[in-house]
C-alpha cells in the first residue's frame, strides 16, 4: 500500500516536534513512501519580511533579519545534533546562498525574487527532518523537489507542467524501504528557476506527487484532528467531519476554508485518492476522509470566513449597461493582478465585487479603471460563506447585522457584513 504523508509548519516547529514527527512516523505501519514537508513554524513569514527588507535600504534590518532564521535553525540542529554538526554546516551552506541571491536579483522583477527568497525554507526545514529520520533508523532519502515538480515561470503561482512532472517522479528509484523526502511548496521551470506554487502550497505538492506516485492514500497531519464545519479557531461550536466528498471539501477550501489548499483535491479526485486529514498532536483520534464518497460534510451547513474584505461597486462613466464585455474588462484587469472576486453582484448599471484587502495589487487596477469607471469602495468588511444553509439559520446571523450584500443560491449563502458589527468568536446558531 502506498502511503504519502505530508506535515505543515506547526508539526516541525522545534526540535521536539522534529522528535516528536519522527516518533510517529516510526510507528507508523506500513511506512510512507514520500513526506512532503512544510517550512518550519513562522519561517516563511520571516522569509517574506526578509525579502521586503532585501529589497529596501536597510541593509542593517536585512542583516538581522537573515541571522534571526539562521538562529532559528542552527538552534534545532545543535539541539537535535549536537555542536558542529554536518547539518549545521548544510543549513549555513543554503543560508549563504540566499545573502548571495539577494545580492545577485535585488534589481530582478519581484515575483521572481520572491520565489528565490521564500522557498528556501522548505530546503532548510527537511534537511533538519531527513537527518533527524535517517538519526532514529528511518532510512531517509532526501529529494529536492526542484528536481521533481516542474513549473511554467509565473512566479508566486506557477503552473504545473504535469507531463514533465509526472516523468520525473515516475522515474524516482527507491532503494528497500527507504522513504522518499521531500519539500512541499517549490518546484522549478525546466530551465531549473525555482518557483513556488502560492502560500500554503504544500497541500499541493502532496496531491501532485500523490498523484504521480499512483498512491492508495494521503494523510495531512495537523495541529486539529480533521475537517471542521467551521473554523475551530473561529467558531466555538465547530463540529469535526467524519467524511466529505471532493466536490464539497473544494466548495468549501475555495471559499475560505484555510485547512486545506483549495488546488489540492484536483490530482486526488482524478486518481480516487482519499485524503485523511490527522492530528500530529492527537494521532488516535477519529480523522476525517475526503473522498469520492458523500458524506456527513456533504448535507450539514458549514462556515467558512473572510476578513480584511474591501467592496468595489463599478459602474462605467457614460452610463452604459455591465454587458459581458464590460464584465470582462472590468475582471481581466483583477486577474491580471492575481485578485480574486470571493463575491461578485451584477446589477444593470452596476458591477460588485468583493475582494482580500491587498493595497499593492488593488492601487495599480483602481488606477487603470479610473477613466472609464467610476468606483466606490468600502473597507472593513466581512464576508461569511454558508455551504448548505437553511433559513432559520441564517435569520438568526443576520439578526442586529448590517448586510452589505447577500447572495444565495440552491447550496450556498454569502453574506458580506460590517467587521464592526462582527465577533471575534462566532456561535453557530442552533
Ligand atoms: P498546515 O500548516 O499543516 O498546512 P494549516 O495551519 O494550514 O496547517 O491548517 C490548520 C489550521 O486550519 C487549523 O489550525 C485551523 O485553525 C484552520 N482551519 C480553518 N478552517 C478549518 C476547518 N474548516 N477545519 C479545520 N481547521 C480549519
Ligand atoms: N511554507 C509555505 C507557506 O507557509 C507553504 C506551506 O506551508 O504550505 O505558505
Ligand atoms: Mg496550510
């Protein structure tokens, strides 16, 4: 039987997790074929607030924020090995590429210097991982997925040229019962150009090489035991669910449900792969399993959130009907800057829209819409998704609640609401 595990940030996030991963791992029968791991804890964020320093002039903060990651790592590998070990030596060795990057592509196009900035967390973090496995007998080889995973060059959100990919997995040699790992969230252009697949894209990665690797099922292990019908972190009285199709996890990721990357459940659903979802903290616990086949998650309502939410409402200057080709000139230039429409509200003479407050992206299509259209925009919103709502129940969220747009059809209820008026922590009605 082959098994693919992939681990996030949280479960590698110290040497104790790094032990703890291992144990696990350890015990686990029969044993994974390939791990795709993540960065470890926060470190793409310090990644992403290096790179914006690289980029700036100050050189001192770039310093210092560069020594910070490599504190953080040399910490866990003097922890877990020891002074002066070969794994201090490759980690330092990777470090000094990335000072020698940012020295060689601070002029370069942002996306592509983002990508040879921020992936190299994951190139750290499993050299930790496979050290520390190949340290307590799991014969361990490490794979650079580089080498694996090819892209089309848009950086930050590359394209998977699943052909080549395919070959170079399949043509992967495993010797005995030697596990396969690797990163998640990179891979490169056929020229070798690393890229990156978009934030939280280690999910991903599993499901490629699940996908490739033909295998018989994939575990995500996770700081919660399994898919909620809400956000637990959110919503006090979210409830675990025991299974859920492909069709609706993707509802529901694609609307706002940070558990699992939304382009994950494509290469599963092809393949039939079910997808466990475990808790690397409780591993006994009950998981819950997407798969091909219906289940509880299917029919029961379940929230996902949007904060930081900003309205447009577009409407051209010269009075004209939102026709089709309006409508697509108006939504090439949000694609074009990488905005998704997570609300979108056609009117005759008008176009909603509803977008993640992100200034760098919005201010250069504000700007190019300006001649034409004229927009208004409100921030400081809210937008709540309900998968399988029923009335009563949305009543009861709508109550003493401005609703700045709504939306419904036969499955799904959108609401956009005043951040003002909304909770830190939700209740979700009876
Ligand atoms: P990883 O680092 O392994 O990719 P994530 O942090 O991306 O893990 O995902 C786990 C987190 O997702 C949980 O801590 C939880 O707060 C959040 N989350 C959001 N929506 C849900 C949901 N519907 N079910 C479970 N967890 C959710
Ligand atoms: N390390 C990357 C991120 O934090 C990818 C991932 O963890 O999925 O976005
Ligand atoms: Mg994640």
């Amino acid at each position: 039987m082959t098994r693919i595990f992939k681990f996030g940030g949280a479960s590698i996030r110290d040497a104790d997790a790094i032990r703890h991963l291992g144990d696990l791992i350890a015990g686990e029968a029969p044993k994974p074929q390939a791990i795709v791991v993540s960065a470890m804890g926060n470190t793409t964020n310090a990644l992403e607030a290096l790179l914006g320093s690289a980029r700036g002039d100050d050189p001192a903060d770039y310093r210092q924020r560069l020594a910070a990651i490599r504190d953080d790592h040399l910490a866990v590998a003097e922890a877990m090995f020891g002074p002066g070990s070969s794994v201090a030596d490759e980690l330092a060795q990777r470090l000094a590429e990335l000072d020698a990057a940012h020295r060689a592509h601070r002029q370069a196009p942002y996306p592509f210097h983002y990508d040879q900035t921020v992936g190299m967390g994951e190139l750290l973090s499993t050299a930790l991982v496979a050290a520390w496995l190949n340290e307590i007998g799991v014969a361990t080889r490490w794979c650079d997925a580089r080498t694996l995973i090819i892209t089309d060059d848009r950086h930050q959100a590359a394209n998977i040229d699943w052909a080549a990919t395919q070959e170079r997995i399949a043509s992967l040699t495993q010797a005995g019962d030697e596990v396969l790992l690797t990163q998640g969230f990179i891979g490169a252009t056929a020229g070798g150009a690393m890229t990156t697949l978009g934030r939280e894209g280690s999910d991903f990665s599993a499901a490629i090489l699940a996908e490739a690797l033909d295998a018989d099922e994939l575990t995500f292990w996770k700081d919660v035991p399994g898919l909620y019908n809400a956000d637990p972190r959110r919503f006090a009285n979210a409830r675990q669910m025991a299974q859920l199709s492909y069709e609706e996890a993707l509802e529901q990721t694609w609307h706002g449900a940070k558990v699992i990357h939304p382009r994950t459940l494509a290469p599963l659903q092809r393949r039939g792969i079910p997808l466990t979802v475990r808790s690397f903290l409780e591993p006994d616990a009950p998981p819950s399993i997407i798969g091909p086949e219906p289940g509880e998650g299917d029919r029961q309502p379940a929230f996902m959130l949007r904060d930081d939410q900003v309205l447009l409402d577009i409407s051209i200057r010269d009075g004209s009907f939102v026709d089709e080709a309006l409508m697509a000139e108006v939504l090439t230039r949000f694609a074009e800057a990488g905005l998704h429409a997570n609300l979108l509200d056609v009117e005759a003479l008008r176009l909603r829209l509803v977008v993640d407050h992100r200034p760098e992206r919005l201010a250069p299509v504000l700007e190019a819409l300006d001649e034409r259209f004229s927009v208004a925009r409100q921030d400081d919103l809210v937008l709540l998704t309900v998968r399988h709502p029923v009335d009563a129940l949305l009543a009861h969220l709508d109550a003493d609640r401005t609703r700045l747009v709504e939306r419904c059809n036969a499955t799904t209820a959108q609401r956009l609401y005043l951040a003002a008026e909304c909770p830190d922590t939700w209740q979700i009605p009876d």
